[in-house]
C-alpha cells in the first residue's frame, strides 16, 4: 500500500481511523474500511482531498502527540470525538 503524500505513520492513523468510522460486521459478514483491500482503495483515491486528509492527520497527531494507530481503542474513541466536534473542511474528508 503506497502512497506519495501520506507518511508511514499518517497511512497507519488513517487506517486505523477508517476502521473506527466503518467497522466490520459480522451480522452482514462485511469487512471494515481498515480491510487490506478497501482500504487500499481508500488510499488511491484521496486526489482532491489529499491536502484536507493531511490537515486533518497533522491535528490527529498534535491532539495525540504522536500516533493515533498507537492510541488504546477507547482513548481513540475520545480523540476522534475531539475531531468531529471541530468540524470543517478536513473533518469532512476524512
């Protein structure tokens, strides 16, 4: 999974927020947005959104002071509540 704009550790905190918005379900037997598949997917088609995404990764990691993806689930669940109440351009695109 590569990407030319996203560091290592933006690709990782954008996985693992991903896989918190859209989670897998086993009631449906479908895989969350951290999958491999869909989330390489993900990654291809950031294009107009790239720098949005990115400003929202850099605050991801100030709140946190370092990485997300490293973050125990529920003090993820806290951080991410911090973002959408923030809102704006880069909330939407993620």
């Amino acid at each position: 999974m590569q990407n030319d704009s996203l560091t290592a550790e933006q690709v990782r905190d954008l996985r693992a927020l991903a896989g918190m918005i859209i989670p897998p379900s086993a009631t449906y037997g479908v895989p969350g947005a951290d999958d491999e598949r869909i989330f390489s997917d993900i990654l291809r088609s950031l294009e107009r959104d790239r720098d949005d995404i990115c400003r929202a990764l850099a605050h991801l990691a100030r709140l946190v002071g370092g990485a997300f993806a490293d973050l125990e689930p529920a003090r993820r669940s806290e951080v991410a509540a911090t973002i959408r109440e923030a809102g704006g351009a880069p909330l939407v695109a993620l």
